[in-house]
C-alpha cells in the first residue's frame, strides 16, 4: 500500500468512525500519517487493517456508554434491589490514587438521575477495601464493580482476592459493569459465572480475524513494526498479547504498542498516534 492511498483510507476512517468530532482529531490523524509514511507498504496495509477495528472513546463518549452499560443489565436482576453499592476495580495498592474506576464513580453521581430503571434503588459509593470486606450485602442489595476499560482482567483478579473472605458476596449479588472488554475476558468471567456488563466487547486485533496462514504472515509484519519501537519488547502485542484495538480517556498498554508508544526511524523520533504519556502519582 502506497503512502497516499494510507492516508486516504485513514481520512475515510476518521469520517466513517467521526473521529473528525474529537477534541484531538487533528493531533491524531497527523501523527498517524507520520506513521504510516515511515513504515513500508506491507506494514501500512497492516496498521490501516488494524485502525479499521480500532476503538477510540473519548471523554465526550463516556456518559452515552456509561448509561448503556447500567441499561444492559437485565430486568429481573434489578427489579427486587433496593440498595446498589458501587466499587472502583482497582488494587489495594492503588487506593487513594486517582484510577479510571473512581472516575466514573464521580460521573455516575451525575448521571444516576438518567437511570430511569435505577429510580427506586439507592446508590451508595465506596472506595475502601476495609469498608468493602465489612459490608453484609442483604436481600435486595447488590455490589456494582465499577471500571472503564477490562484488558487482561488482572486488575479484577486483585479486587476479587480482596473481597472473597466477605461470604455475603457472591456471584448472585455481584456484578461488573465497564465500558469496554477484551472479549476474551468477558467470555472466561462469564463462563465461570459471573455477570459483567460492557459496552464494547473488542476482540484480539490479529489473532481474533485472521487464520493460517495469513495470521502469521500479520504476526511477522507486526514484530517488526515493534523492532521500531524503544522499549516494546515489554508490551509486546500489548500487554499481556491482549492484541487491544483500543483508547480511552488514556490508551491502555493492552493495546499493541504502535498505537501509543513512540517510535524510531534511524535517530528520529516521533510521537504515535494515542501517544500515552506517563504521568508521576504522588
């Protein structure tokens, strides 16, 4: 694939998609036409594929998705609650720390007005472990797990080992509401039971849509799109070979490193298209 005719189909994208109604459009689109123009024609017909498939959800995004998750959830599963109680999924190390799942706690106080089928339950917010594991969820109550985006689902199995010696918790009264979703996570939480509401169900940008032997010509071409990239080797794929096709308020690192990671021809630099820029908590 020629240069020019990348950077149409990306045009095309970006209109298909409305990605020309984000605040950062512009920001985007040129650097992936930086992209696109230093790799060769079978690595630009690879990257072009790929943003094909590509989740972008912006800030502006988040309520529309945030009300369809809540509304997913089925009818006789609210109808006898009285009393929802909401928790970020984050790790105890993270408590205090600013994290996506705190985040849309904030955006659901704002919202929770909008759920219409949630105007007879009470929402109550916590943000501690300790509050959690003393919490004796009764007939008519339930646990939310609250959170944007569900890669690998590591982030999950953390908060799960913190609450599982609460025995008032179970799969019954416990559910996983999110933006977004690996599917292959979505799957395997649904297979063991438990009940997790998403927006989007994304599957694996290669190996979910490709088969043999087209997936390893794909996987070939993409080891060495990563070969540009400082430091990709640790988030190969993504992390985990979670293969997202995704970006949120702040890109994942579940998403293949092209997408957010800067990279390198010859001695020059250049910024990738949801370049995700690291920021120091305190």
């Amino acid at each position: 694939m020629e240069t020019i005719e990348a950077i149409m189909k990306l045009n095309k994208i970006f209109k298909t998609n409305n990605w020309i109604e984000k605040d950062v459009d512009e920001f985007v689109f040129n650097n992936f036409c930086q992209l696109v123009n230093n790799l060769d024609a079978r690595q630009r017909a690879l990257v072009i594929e790929l943003t094909e498939k590509y989740k972008w959800v912006s800030l502006a995004d988040y309520n529309s998705r945030l009300l369809a998750a809540f509304d997913s959830v089925e009818d006789h599963k609210l109808e006898k609650l009285k009393t929802v109680y909401l928790f970020p999924i984050i790790k105890r190390s993270d408590e205090g720390k600013f994290k996506s799942g705190q985040f849309l706690i904030y955006l659901i106080k704002g919202l929770k007005r909008l759920l219409k089928r949630y105007d007879k339950i009470t929402f109550s917010y916590l943000s501690r472990f300790d509050d959690l594991k003393k919490l004796q969820l009764k007939t008519g109550e339930a646990l939310f797990l609250i959170d944007d985006y569900i890669g690998s689902g590591e982030t999950l199995r953390f908060c799960f080992s913190e609450i599982k010696s609460n025995p008032s918790i179970s799969n019954t009264n416990r559910m996983i509401i999110t933006l977004v979703s690996q599917r292959e996570i979505f799957e395997k939480l649904t297979a063991e039971g438990f009940s997790i509401y998403s927006n989007i169900v994304a599957g694996k940008g290669i190996s979910d849509y490709y088969t043999p032997p087209v997936l390893q010509e794909k996987i070939t071409i993409m080891r060495e799109i990563e070969r540009m990239i400082p430091g990709a080797s640790l988030f190969s794929f993504g992390y985990n070979q979670s293969e997202a096709l995704v970006t949120m308020i702040r890109t994942p690192d579940n998403t293949f490193p092209v997408f957010w990671k800067t990279f390198k021809k010859g001695s020059k630099k250049f910024e990738a298209p949801f370049s995700r820029q690291e920021t120091i908590e305190l």
